[in-house]
C-alpha cells in the first residue's frame, strides 16, 4: 500500500521529503519515480496531468494537495467511483484571511494609487473611506470565507456571506441561494469571491452580478480564475461602474503575456499565492487519511461528489 504524488509544479520532491521527514517508513512515490502502479492506494494531486489516475487499477482515494478540487472534477477519465478528500487547514485559511485584508486596506486607502501618483511625481491628496463605513461581501461563506468574516468583523467592516445554506456567524449577515443574491449584491461595497469552481459558480463574476453591485464596487478574486468572465471585469472597469479589481487567480496560469489584465491601472494582480498548502500543518491531516485507508475507517475532509467541492 503506497501513495503517488502527482503535480507538475516542481514541488513533488518537497511533499515526498515533508511526508518522508513525518514516516520515513512510508512508501511514497513521485509520479515519475520507479513504481509499480498496482501498490498505489492513495494519489496525493494538485493539477495533475488529466488520465493519469486511470493508471492506478487499485487506487483507494484521491486526495487534493489544496482546498480546491475543480481540476480533478474536470478530469474526466478519474477513477469516478474513487472518495475525493481535500486540505482544510488553520494556516491556508489564515493566510487567506491575511492576504485579502491587505488587500482591503491598500484599496480603502488608496495604496496602489498613490504608488502611481509617486512614479508620477503627482501630490494628490484622495478623499478615503473608513472601515466602519465599508461593507465587505463574501461569496462563498465557508472554511476560508468564514475566517474571513471573523476577521473582517473584528477589524471593525461590517460583513455579509452569501452561500448554499444559511450560516450562523457572529456578527456576519448571512444571504443564502440564488434567490437573495442580488440583495446582497446591493449592499456590498468590497466583493471578495471564495466560491468553489463547479458547473454553478463558473462564469458567476460576470456583467450581470457587477451591474447589481453599487457603482465604485471593487471585486477580490481569491477563488478560481474560472469565476470570472474577464471581459465583462475589463467593461465595467472600463465604464466606471467598478473601482478595481484585485485578482489571484486566471483563466490561464501564468497569465498569457497578451492579456489587458497586465497593463490594466485599476487591475491589482498577484500569482495564485494568495494561500499555499504549508507542508508542516498539511502532512499530518494526509497521514490521518492513509491510515484511515489502511485501517479501513472513514476518511476526513471528504469532498461531497454531488455538489462538486
Ligand atoms: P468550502 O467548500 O469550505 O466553502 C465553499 C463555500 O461556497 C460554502 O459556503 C458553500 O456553501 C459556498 N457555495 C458553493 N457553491 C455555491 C453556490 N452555487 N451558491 C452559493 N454558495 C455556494 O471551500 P473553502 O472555503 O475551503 O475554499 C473555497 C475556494 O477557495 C476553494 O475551492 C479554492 O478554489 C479557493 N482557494 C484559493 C486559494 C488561493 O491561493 N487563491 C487557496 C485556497 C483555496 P454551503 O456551505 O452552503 O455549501
């Protein structure tokens, strides 16, 4: 019984040493390490070539390196019958958190740009915002979107979720379903997009949802590059009807060098590190499951194959 770790991103030495530091007993492989793929019971994966699991005749579980799992789902020759697990840690969503507050409280006061304005030798005081005037929208109120909100509501923003279900969190506005979206819409100064990727939330960034934000909206996308429909965010930009837009993650990775997003003024990007699986705290939970395979016990963090995360 052994793992294959599957990615393409240069990191599978760094997992297998950080598995290997744990249980240097455990027999764990590279994807192009000398293996016999009949032993594999457990693929740890992140973006994995699409087919390369139907390799594995015996696999047990495929288990996400992240807390997104859209690229296995969209790998349609997966062993379909297969439980899918995914990373749900402290750290990924503190840094989550972290990262999107930064980039709240550079936006309420003007950081991106006033660094302009210097390039430009320009003094320009701006008229700004307090967070106690400022509205903060989170689509997708779940393990990240709901430290979000706990850290938002202590930084003092006033803080609405919207989500399948309704969620009970302290001080946080909770709109569930298709039907009160657009009346959370209406009240939301800050978008910050935390949705899973599935058939229902593809495309979701789109021109109709910015028109029913309030004119001078700014969108965060820390979700998937698939949210959004990129040419509706460069058209309300454009317009004037969103203030900016500070994106992590794209349609296409790194993002081609053609792509208006690069030169946009009102366009803030950073190269999907928003939040990134930390070794230390990620290994025990991947350890946890592999036992529960061995042991024949259920596994944690399932992803639920109906809804798709
Ligand atoms: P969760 O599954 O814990 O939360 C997802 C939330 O979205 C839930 O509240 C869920 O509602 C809601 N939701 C899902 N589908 C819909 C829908 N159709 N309509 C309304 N609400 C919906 O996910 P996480 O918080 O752990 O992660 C969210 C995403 O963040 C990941 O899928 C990944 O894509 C992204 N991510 C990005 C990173 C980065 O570095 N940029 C790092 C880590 C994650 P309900 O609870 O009612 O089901």
């Amino acid at each position: 019984m052994a793992i294959v770790i599957i990615r393409q991103d240069g990191k599978t030495d760094m997992w297998k040493e950080a598995l290997l530091a744990a249980d240097p007993n455990l027999p764990v492989f590279g994807y192009h390490d000398d293996h016999d793929p009949k032993g594999i019971k457990m693929a740890l994966v992140w973006k994995h070539p699409k087919g390369s699991l139907a390799n594995y005749s015996n696999l047990m579980c495929i288990a996400s390196n992240g807390a997104g799992v859209d690229f296995i789902f969209e790998d349609e020759d997966r062993p379909k019958h297969l439980p899918i697990t995914r990373i749900v840690d402290t750290y990924l969503a503190a840094d989550m958190s972290e990262h999107v507050l930064a980039l709240i409280l550079a936006n309420l006061k003007h950081l991106e740009h006033y660094k302009v304005d210097q390039f430009n030798k320009i003094w320009k005081p701006l008229q700004y915002l307090r967070i106690a005037d400022v509205r903060v929208g989170i689509l997708g109120l779940g393990t990240l979107g709901q430290v979000l909100a706990n850290d938002l509501v202590r930084f003092g923003f006033q803080v609405q979720g919207w989500s399948s279900s309704r969620k009970s969190v302290e001080k946080v506005k909770s709109f569930a379903g298709p039907d009160e979206l657009s009346d959370f819409l209406a009240s939301t100064k800050i978008l910050v997009c935390l949705l899973p990727l599935t058939d229902r939330t593809s495309d979701i960034l789109n021109k109709e949802l910015f028109e029913q934000l309030p004119k001078g909206a700014y969108i965060i996308n820390v979700a998937r590059g698939g949210h959004l429909v990129d040419k509706d965010l460069l058209e309300l930009l454009d317009s004037g009807h969103l203030s900016g837009a500070a994106l992590d993650v794209f349609h296409q990775e790194p993002l081609n060098q053609e792509h208006p997003f690069w030169e946009h003024p009102k366009v803030h990007m950073t190269p999907h590190y928003a939040s990134v699986s930390d070794t230390d705290s990620v290994v025990p939970q991947i350890l946890e499951n592999y036992r529960r395979l061995e042991n024949g016990d259920s596994l944690i963090n399932l992803v639920s194959k109906t809804k798709g995360y």
